[in-house]
C-alpha cells in the first residue's frame, strides 16, 4: 500500500510555525528576486491571488487586503522539509522524497482500518513534531495515491484513503483527467478532444491505443490507475544529469564587468553542488537573455563548451563561464537574466584525463577545493573566488525576508 | 554538530594501537537532543522565570514531540509570540506561571497554546 503525503501550503506553513501572529491571515511567499508569488496561505487564495502572479500584478490586492509578503527562506524551508522527512523515513517501512514538500511512503499495513488509524496518527505526529499540517492519500498505487491526496485536500479532512475496487471506482468517476499524476496539459487537451475528461476513462481506455498517444509511461499512470504496481518507490535519487545555476538579475546588466561576478558567482555555486554530490561536468553552456516582456530588441544568446577533462574545480568553472561570456556578450543589450548549465556529468571516481593533463594540478586542485567547500561549511558567507566579490547588481532582492530559524545561531526566536 | 576528528592512524609509519578502539568525542547534541526532527532552539529574553533557574540570554532546548505534563516548563505561543512558562493547575483550569513574583500567570485557552516543552537549558557562566 502506497501513502502520497503532501504539505499544505509548504513555506507559508513553515513561517507560521515560528511566527504564529500569521495563523489566520493572508500571507503570501515570494520567488528568488521577490518576483513571483509562490505561496498563498488559504486566506490568500480566497482573496484571488493565484499561484505564479507577478507580484506587481498582485500589488492592489495585497494592500487592499493587508496581506502578509514574505521573501522566500529557502534555508528554512529546506531544514523544516527534512524533519517532515525524517519522520516519515523512521516511521514507513519505506520513503521516497519526491519534492521539499511531498514524499511517497511504502506502508506494511492492509487493512482500511489500521491504515487510516496509522495515516491519522502520522498526521498527527508531524503536525505535533513540526507545526506542519499535511494531507494523506492512501492507495494500492502511487498514482492512485495521489488522486487519494488531492481528495483529501478538496474535503477539508486531510486524510483519504481508497483501498477497495468500489472505493477506488467512486474515486475515479468524476476525478478530472488533468489532474491525474502523469497527465500533462498537453496529454489531457488530446484526450479531453477524444471525449476523455475522468479517470475513470482514462481507465478504461485500451492499452494500445493509450501507449499510441502517451507512450509508456502514459500506459504505466493508466496500469496504476487500475491498481497495478508500475511505478515503484525510489527510494535513491537519481543522480543528477545538469546542474543549472540561473538568476533574474535586480537591475539591468549591461556591461561585462557587471556581468563577471555573476557568472562567477554562478560557476561557483554550481561547482559547489558538483563537489557535493561527488561529481564533474564535462560541458558548460552560458546564456544571457533580455527582458523577454520588454519592447526593443530581444536577445538570447548561449554557447556550449566542451572541456577536455571533467571537472568540479571552481577556478576551472569560472574561467569556462567568463569564456563563454565573452563569447556571446554583446554591447547594446539591457540584460535581465543569465546562468550556466552544467553537463555531461559523471562521478568523479572515475575520471579519464588526457595525455596533456597536469597530475600535480589535480591533486592541488581537490586540495584547494577540499579546504574551499570546509570553510564555506562553517562561515556564513560563502568564500568569494576572485571576480565574484562584487555583488551588486545581480544579487536577489529579498527585502522580506524572516531570519534563520534553525540554522542560525543569531536567528533562533525569542522567548520572553 | 560532530566534528568527525581524524587521529593520525600512522605515527611515523606505525599504526597506532588506539586504531581499533576509538570513538568520537563527546558531543552536547547528543546529550540534548532526543528527537531530532522534533527539536528546537529559543533565545531567553525577560526574567520571568528566574526562580526556574532560567536567565536573560540563555539558550533553551525545546521538543515538541512531548507532551506538556502540569509542573513542565513551556513555550508558550501568545500574543503573536513566544513565552516561557511554567505549566501549572487552577481552580480555574491550566494555567501557565512564571518563576518570578513580577509576573502574573495566565490560562491556556485557545489564544494561548503549547508550542513545545523545555527539556534542557544551556546557561553560560563566562560571559
């Protein structure tokens, strides 16, 4: 039997536990940059304010309603999404983190009333432990579980579960096809024009002529839907195929000394995430873009280089990102946002270098790094590399931002 | 947070005797912290309780996986912050005390709740 478990309402949630005046109102979290909003407390959404809303657009309604606006504390968030992780791992048999605020769980138990005995405990549990409110789907299927969730959050209750082919029937009828896991916009516009809108006909459609139109893993959420295993929990993450450092800058950039320390600072952090999760890239690609939504002339520019040996050493990377810069600066352009990607990635165990290479550089290199990555550890600051050290510009505006909670020594509350 | 140390495992080309029975050192989280997930830190900020034991500055060690008993110290979510309090029984109902006779207690209703229970505090003696 398969738990999807879900946060309600994830980062507001987490601001509200240490921050508790914010039960009850309208508040709503911002995007990197304070662009975008990004969560709405349910009060927020009565109002109308929907998911991914520019936050200028917002603007009148925020003020009209007094709505809380919080930047993003991704910090936080993160720390708070592994204790609710935590807790599910030592209390299901097995967990799958699918994202910072859902997780699939493997639960030993059969019998509908020990399952919503436990699932109602669990709740419980996570609430009590970490102040987070979470709705549970439970189902023979993850994808079955999921619809189980998403009924449990339209009932208001939080806990669902369907077990029984007449349950699961029920479930299904009147469930809408967009909302299946699996189902993309693109797949339910196709299937809503050959008269598929529920589950349940999703269902109840042939095999083959699903697999034409969705290809296998259509069929897969098709076989789950009608209670068959086919996607199992992972309990691993896969490993990264790209590593993607990108930011919306604060102000227009248009010049290249302005635009240096930012894709240093992105080499940077992009090769911190290689060396945390032991690994090299062999290609990196640079982009610069315009404003997409302003008039004049429009540019987005990339180039891909390919490096002769794989590396996750930061000088290496911000030296293949300044390169790239050059290579696609152009003068004229009011640029808004910029990044690198890294890939063609592979352990870094097991690493080819060419007859050219400089062993000593290698072993000077992981020293460097090694020592570059225990530091960074344990100040506040990230250690700058060379042209990263001017920040302005480019770094997020984060101008609401609460403090640190559970990370920070000088951010924990206080109590009278 | 344990700071994994490394003892030289050769002195000089030997290997050294203690290598098969080493351990890490002692760390206060270990001694703190029962439940992770459920724990968290809080900063003393008044002299409410005072009679506890518990001074302005200190560091107090909160889990919320437990349940508040009459007589357990607490925070206290009220008035769109936090409190330490002790948990105490009225003729009234639970109420919650302070440790200093400035202070006046106030009930448990549902304006003011739990937030979770103080099971250790951390004072310093060096300033």
């Amino acid at each position: 039997m398969f738990g999807h478990i879900d946060c309600n309402n994830f980062y507001v949630s987490c601001e509200r536990v240490f921050n508790p005046a914010l039960q009850g109102f309208p508040v709503v979290v911002l995007s990197n940059n304070d662009g975008c909003i990004i969560a709405r407390s349910l009060e927020a959404k009565r109002i109308g304010i929907t998911m991914g809303q520019p936050r200028f657009k917002a603007e009148r309604l925020l003020r009209e309603h007094d709505i809380k606006v919080l930047s993003s504390n991704y910090t936080l968030y993160g720390d708070i999404s592994r204790r609710v992780m935590d807790i599910l791992t030592t209390h299901c048999k097995a967990a799958e983190i699918y994202s910072i605020d859902e997780a699939f769980v493997e639960l030993p138990i059969v019998e509908k009333e020990d399952l919503l005995a436990f699932a109602a405990d669990l709740r419980e549990k996570i609430l009590k432990w970490t102040g987070i409110p979470v709705g549970i789907g439970i189902a023979p299927t993850k994808t079955l579980a999921k619809v189980a969730n998403h009924l449990a959050k339209k009932a208001g209750n939080g806990l669902c579960c369907i077990v029984t082919p007449e349950a699961i029937e029920a479930a299904l009828a009147d469930f809408p096809v967009e909302d299946v896991w699996g189902v993309g916009a693109s797949h339910a516009w196709n299937l809503k024009r050959a008269g598929i809108t529920t589950a349940k006909q999703l269902r109840d459609c042939e095999d083959r002529w699903v697999k034409d139109r969705m290809t296998v893993s259509g069929l897969r959420t098709v076989h789950e839907l009608r209670g068959n295993v086919c996607i199992p929990l992972a309990e691993r993450p896969e490993p990264r195929n790209e590593v993607v450092v990108c930011r919306t800058f604060s102000q227009y950039l248009q010049t290249e000394e302005s635009l240096l320390p930012a894709f240093a600072a992105f080499a940077n952090l992009a090769a911190e995430r290689l060396r945390r999760d032991k690994l090299r890239a062999q290609e990196v690609t640079v982009f610069l873009e315009t404003n997409r939504f302003n008039k004049g002339p429009q540019c987005h520019s990339s180039v891909t280089l390919e490096l002769d040996v794989a590396t996750s050493d930061t000088s290496d990377l911000v030296f293949y990102a300044n390169e790239g810069l050059k290579k696609i600066f152009q003068a004229g352009h009011e640029y808004k946002k910029g990044g690198i990607i890294l890939s063609k990635i592979s352990p870094a165990k097991f690493q080819q270098t060419t007859l050219f290479s400089d062993a000593g550089r290698e072993d000077r290199s992981a020293r460097l790094m090694k020592a570059l990555d225990e530091v960074n550890a344990t100040t506040a600051e990230l250690v700058k590399f060379g042209t990263e050290a001017d920040d302005s510009g480019r770094a997020g505006k984060a101008a609401y931002l609460s403090p640190k909670y559970t990370t920070r020594w000088a951010d924990i509350p206080e109590v009278a | 947070m344990a700071i994994p140390s490394e003892l030289p495992i050769a002195y000089a080309g030997f290997p050294s005797p203690a290598e098969d029975y080493l351990e890490q050192p002692l760390d206060i989280s270990g001694y703190v912290v029962k439940n992770p997930p459920a724990t968290f830190y809080m900063r003393v900020a008044g002299d409410s309780m005072l009679g506890a034991g518990i001074f302005p500055g200190d560091l107090v060690v909160v889990d919320r996986s437990l349940d508040a008993h009459v007589g357990d110290v607490v925070i206290v979510s009220v008035n769109g912050g936090f409190a330490v309090k002790r948990l105490a029984i009225s003729p009234g109902g639970k109420v919650f005390e302070s440790a200093n006779p400035e202070y006046d207690s106030f009930p448990l209703t549902s304006e003011t709740s739990v937030w979770g229970v103080v099971t250790f505090v951390v004072h310093s003696l060096v300033r």
